[in-house]
C-alpha cells in the first residue's frame, strides 16, 4: 500500500428557494420530497434565472439538474409561449430526465423526446406543442438544424438551452458539437432570440474555459459542491515485483484485485470491483471464489461477475442479492457507470486506474451506504500511468480533475461546419465571426474549392441535399463493426482509430462483450466480428514518420526548444501483440498488412542541442535510447493533464531530425486537424515534463518496464531505451523551461 488518503465527511449546505421560483414548480418539488435547494443548485439556478450563461460542475449525485430545471421550468410556467431545450449525450439520460420533468406533473409544458427513435407520427406535434424538448447533438445536427424552418414557432421562443454532462463533448467529436450549438445559436437568432445557456458538468480542470470554448460564449462557472457526503478512506495498491524471477516481474493487478475481494468478503465487507472487460470480471470473480472456498468452504457463492447486456431481470436479481447481503462481492465492467442503481454497497476495488480522476470518482461515489463511510482501493496495473499515480497521490487527491478539451479551430471540424451552416441559411460575413477567428479563411478556401460559393451577401451551399458531415471523426464515415454470424451492427469506431483497435485478429470489446476481428474492409467501412471470450488482450503496435509543416508557437530555451505546430504525420500499424489477461504476458506477436496512413495534425515538440545532451551526461551512443525513453513516458503521462488516453496521441523520438536540424522528441494528436491534446501538452509543459520524469525515476525497475518507459504500441520492440538517459534529458529540459 502506497499510500492512505482520508477524504473527510462533507455536511450539507442547503438554502432557502430563491424568490424567483414559480409557485407551481416550487409546490412540485415539495411534493417530489425537495425541501429545498443546495446551495449550488440555487446559486446555477440564480445566475440562469439573471440571463447569465452558467456551467454547474459538481460530484456525482449533487442534484445538477436542479441547476437547470428551476429556471427553466419557472420560466415556462411564468410565460405560456417560452420553450427549453434540453440535450445529452445519451438516449438513457435523456430518457432519464423526461421522466422527473414530465413527474413534476406541471402545466402545459409537454415534456418529449426528440430522437431517432421518435415516430413520425408524433414528431409534428412535438415541434408544434413541446416546450420542453430532450434531444441529442447528433439529432441536432441532422435533423433539427437543417429542417428548421420547421422548427420556427420553437426556435422564437426559445428561451434557454440545457447542455447535460458536457464534459462528454471532448476531443475531435466535442469540437463539433462546439460548431453544432453556434449553428443552434445562429438559428434561433435568425428568429429573434438569444437563450440563456445552462451546463451541467461532471467536476472538470476550468469548465469555465471548457463551457465557454464549447458554446463560445462567455460562460459562469459554479462548482462548489454544498450537497452532503460520507468519509472515504481511498488506499493506493502497488502489486509487488516477484523478485525470484529474472527479470522481475509484477504481479498482476488482476490477481491482487481478487486478494482484496475475497479478503473483503471474508470481512463481510459488501464491495464491488472494477475491471476493464467482462474476460477479467469473470476471471476475478473465478479467482476469489477459489479463495474463499479454501477459506470457507460455500463462501465462494456469495460472489460473482456482472456485465453490461445482462438482461433487465438478471440485473435486478444481482442488485437485489447485493442489496439483501446474500451477495457480498461482485466483479464487474464499467457498465455500472452508466446509471445502473447499486446502492448498499461499503467498498468499492478499481482494477487498473480508470485513465481520469473524472471517472475515478465516479467509480469510487459507488462506495458508501446510504451516505455512510466508504472504502476505495485503486490497483496499479503494469502501466507507467497506473504506477504515477500510486507514487504521487497529489496527482489525485486535492487537486481538480482534468480541463476537458475540444479545439474548435480544428480545419477538419471547421470547414466541414461551415458547409452544414451554409446549407441552413446562407453564411453572412457577420456570421462568420460566431465560428471563431479562423473561419473567415476557413469560408474563403471552400469557395476557392468550390464547396460554397460565395457572392456579395455571404457565403452559399448550392449542391443538392445537405453536406454528409459525420459529429464523430475527421477521417471520413466512421467503420461499422458488423457481427458477421447474424450482421447485427454492434456499433462504429472511427476512420481514425480502425488500424488500431479493428485489425484483424484484435480483440474488441462492446458494452462488456468481447468479439474477435476477422476481416477489415477499409475501403467499404466494414469490420466483421465474431463473439469470442479469448484468455488475452490485443496490443497493435505502430511506425510513426513526421514532418514539420508549420510552427504556431514556440518557446526559445538556449539549448532547448518547445514548439507547437502543424505536422505531416505517415503512420502505420505493422503487427499486435497479443497477452494474457490474467498474468499480463505476451503471448505472441503477429505482423499485420495495412496501409499506411497520412496524416495532418498538431504537434507539440522539444529539441535539445547535442552539447546540452553531453552537458546532461547522456553520451552519444545512448541518445536514441535515452529520447525514445522519454518519448514513450511521455505519452503515458499525458491522460494525466488533458482528457485523453495514449491511443488518442502518437509519438517519434530521434537523435537528429531533418526539420528542426537537432536531437527532436514528438507527441501528436492522432486525428487530422488536431484535437487539442498536443496544444494542451505545449501549455502546461514544465507540468507534463516533470511527471514524466518524476514517474521514471521513481520506478523500482532496473533498466524500464511497462510501469515507466516500455509502451504496448511501440513499433521498434521497445528498443532502444535508457532509463537513466531519459531522467536525464528531461531534468535537462527542465531546467531551462520557464
Ligand atoms: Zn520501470
Ligand atoms: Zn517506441
């Protein structure tokens, strides 16, 4: 145990309703059992009711949507015409909240949902007498938007816009919804009105600064959490080192994580742990029940595994038998995350850190009985990030989860928006500003290309039917993973992650099922799988070539360079390895055939000249290693400052590049146009750097291991790398980076 962190019991602060609240919404919350508000809620709920764009960031389990339904609500009950509308990343959510909206059983406000699966029948009387609509940004997007000359009558009277668990708008995808809700902007003024914007947010680094790159407005952040909460006793696990071996190696966070069930369990203490496939779910509960029966013969049927796509009665029969102590431990995927209700539970185990502090807590506020004291034990699997974290609790404890990114500037995103908008109603010159200070450019390319034509009012779309523009990726449509037995779709990954996680022979994991890759068909977009439950995961592993097209920023260091820029990137994906999922050791590895592929993207980069490298003691024989130590630290370190894991983001080290003329360490975004990773690495990257280095030189390893500066998807075999060489280079860095 690396350490014990005691979060202290929270009391709650409530206050009065603030005076604004209609009666008719204040009786229904009353009679709801909501005798009154926390004090954020009414706080969000003040600031929305003033006109003032506001995000709520607090725990889970605070009330969020207090923030928005009382202001919302009072307003529609106060004025018969206003109208709401309500967006989420999920169908369930969405579902979710028509039913507490439509049972506090008010007035003429028609609560509906607005999706796919909405029949046509009723879809016109929703857009006539909804007034507050529950939809999502990919149906804004499609549908709402480019028809919304049938929307008229609600769009004019549209008087705020809820924006539910916005930190889900990361990356390239958030970047979208980011011009999607300007579009929306746009639209609604275009009939006369300007709605107050309101954010629920899960806690985040800066939702002030995430909520206004989102919305681009000027948004108010509230995020003191005043709801109540029970002490949590959070442990840190570092599987030790079989030193018998040779080399050493871990013991598997998988094994330790069913110790720790079955010592729970024989404990009586009811607990819940997390794995990442429903493969080790099965296999941790396998492994304690084998334990506890040695310990008590008949105990071992008091646990057991549990997986999203369990039907409806099996679900409720486990969180029934958990709920009543006949089931003290379960094992399962982060299905549970998604909403299921497990209550009664004292402690929860995370095999393997759950990549943000975000999700951490999510899975930790499992723990504790009806608001009574609680334990978490997270442990370390064989990973650099996982073994950071252990060693430097500060980096989760006391301290803000991660800034959400999106980069709403990104070529890929933007000009592709910019024709959706054009198609809605011809882009003003005025307009153009709403899209950020990019898009004036950005508009004068795609009339040079032809996708707009552009003439004195503006810019116009004069193609037939709307631009074929796809919220999830920038590489073109998405591939569908089909079960090839009964061609059922079980869903999509996008153009630019498919090498990676759709090559033949991976394996690919959907709600907590595993299938197996048989085929990928890159030019129709198809991946065909079969349902398997191998004893393994799949590792691919890639080759990386780059090219300096543009530096945007720099920072000029004497011997050290930082820079941020746009970068040519050919990467290819050329083999996988495949490892055991109980001891984590690789099996075998299996040379694939795919193309190569080409990207433009952002790129964060450092030079360090070859005298300060001598000056640093690192002799010349082992720069390569040294760099490409430090290369793969560093990507596994980034998830710690910016929402993202290292499949989002690449790398390439080398002792001397044709570009920068010196011994050159790259990190980049792996989807084209950037997705705001590397622009967040260049801004906090004396933060970066020394967590790196820190990370490395606190592993117990001799030369490196997967808990600092190997990498699953190294495309050299891990070789070469200098352990001591990379401290080096980086304490090098540090020391002159402001
Ligand atoms: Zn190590
Ligand atoms: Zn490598």
């Amino acid at each position: 145990m690396t350490h014990v962190e005691h979060v202290a019991a929270r009391a709650g602060r409530t206050v009065a309703w603030p005076a604004w609240v209609h009666d008719d919404v204040l009786t229904a919350y009353t009679k709801n059992g909501i005798l009154k508000p926390w004090e954020h809620q009414a706080n969000a709920a003040t600031m929305a009711h003033d006109g003032l764009h506001v995000v709520l960031a607090t725990g889970t389990g605070s009330g969020k949507s207090l923030g928005y339904q009382l202001p919302a609500l009072s307003r529609l009950m106060s004025d018969d015409r206003a109208t709401a509308l309500y967006l989420s990343p999920t169908k369930a959510l969405a579902a979710d909240q028509l039913r507490a909206v439509a049972g506090l059983d008010l007035d003429g406000v028609r609560p509906a949902t607005y999706d796919g699966d909405t029949p046509r029948a009723e879809r016109e009387w929703i857009r006539q007498h909804s007034r507050f609509v529950l939809t999502n940004p990919d149906m804004l997007h499609h549908a709402i938007l480019p028809g919304h000359t049938r929307w008229t009558t609600f769009l004019r009277r549209l008087a705020y816009v809820v924006v539910d668990e916005c930190h889900a708008y990361r990356g390239v995808f958030g970047s979208h919804v980011a011009h999607v809700l300007r579009r929306l902007r746009r639209a609604a003024a275009r009939y006369g009105a300007s709605p107050t914007f309101v954010l629920a947010s899960a806690t985040s680094g800066d939702p002030a600064d995430a909520a206004s790159r989102l919305t681009g407005l000027q948004v108010n952040a509230v995020v003191d959490d005043a709801s109540p909460r029970g002490a949590v006793t959070f442990a840190l696990w570092e599987p030790p080192l079989d030193a018998s071996l040779s080399p050493p190696v871990r013991t598997s966070a998988l094994s330790e994580t069913a110790d720790l069930l079955a010592s729970a369990i024989l404990d009586d203490t009811r607990t819940l742990a997390f794995v990442r496939s429903r493969k080790a779910a099965e296999l941790i509960a396998t492994m304690a029940r084998g334990r506890l029966n040695a310990a008590v013969p008949g105990l071992g049927r008091r646990v057991a595994a549990y997986r999203g796509g369990y039907l409806r009665e099996d679900r409720r029969a486990l969180e029934q038998a958990l709920l009543s102590g006949d089931l003290l431990g379960l094992a399962s995927t982060n299905a549970l995350e998604l909403g299921v209700d497990l209550v009664g539970l004292d402690a929860v185990l995370m095999c393997g850190y759950p990549g943000t502090r975000a999700s951490m807590w999510q899975q930790a506020g499992r723990a504790g009985r009806a608001g009574g004291d609680a334990l978490v034990v997270l442990i370390a699997r064989d990973d650099p990030l996982d073994m950071y974290v252990v060693h430097h609790p500060s980096a989760l404890f006391g301290r803000p989860v991660e800034a959400t990114v999106l980069d709403p500037s990104n070529p890929y995103v933007l000009g592709p928006q910019l024709c959706s908008a054009a198609a809605e109603a011809a882009l003003t010159f005025d307009d153009l500003a709403m899209f950020g200070p990019a898009a004036a450019g950005a508009a004068e390319a795609l009339a040079a290309s032809g996708a707009l034509r552009k003439r004195p009012t503006g810019y116009y779309w004069t193609q037939r039917g709307t631009p074929d523009v796809d919220l999830r990726g920038t590489g073109g449509p998405p591939v569908e993973v089909v079960e090839a037995a009964t061609g059922k779709l079980l869903g999509t990954v996008d153009r630019a992650s498919a090498h990676a996680m759709l090559h033949p022979g991976a394996v690919h994991l959907h709600q907590g099922f595993s299938f197996i890759v048989d085929e990928l068909d890159l030019d129709d977009g198809v991946a065909l799988v079969h349902a398997a439950d191998p004893p393994y995961s799949t590792h691919p592993r890639d080759i990386t070539d780059i090219s300096v097209v543009a530096v945007r920023s720099y920072v000029d260091a004497g011997p050290i360079g930082l820079f941020l820029g746009d970068v040519d990137v050919t990467n290819q994906v050329v083999s996988f390895q495949r490892r055991s999922i109980r001891t984590g050791e690789v099996i075998d590895t299996t040379p694939l055939d795919l193309p190569a592929r080409d990207l433009r993207t952002v790129a964060v980069w450092f030079t360090i000249s070859s005298r300060e490298l001598s000056r640093a003691g690192v002799a010349p024989g082992d720069v390569p290693g040294a760099l490409h130590a430090a290369e793969h630290a560093a990507i596994g370190l980034l998830p710690l400052i910016a929402t993202c894991d290292r499949w989002d983001i690449g790398g390439l080290s080398t002792a001397g590049h044709p570009d920068t003329e010196a011994p050159t360490v790259f990190v980049y975004d792996g989807q084209a146009g950037g997705a705001g990773f590397a622009e967040r690495a260049y801004g906090t990257a004396a933060a970066w750097l020394a967590a790196t280095r820190d990370a490395i030189s606190a592993c117990g390893c001799e030369a490196g291991c997967p808990s600092c500066i190997q990498s699953p998807k190294c495309g050299n075999n891990n070789s070469p790398l200098d352990k001591p060489g990379a401290v080096s280079v980086l304490s090098a860095v540090l020391r002159r980076l402001p």
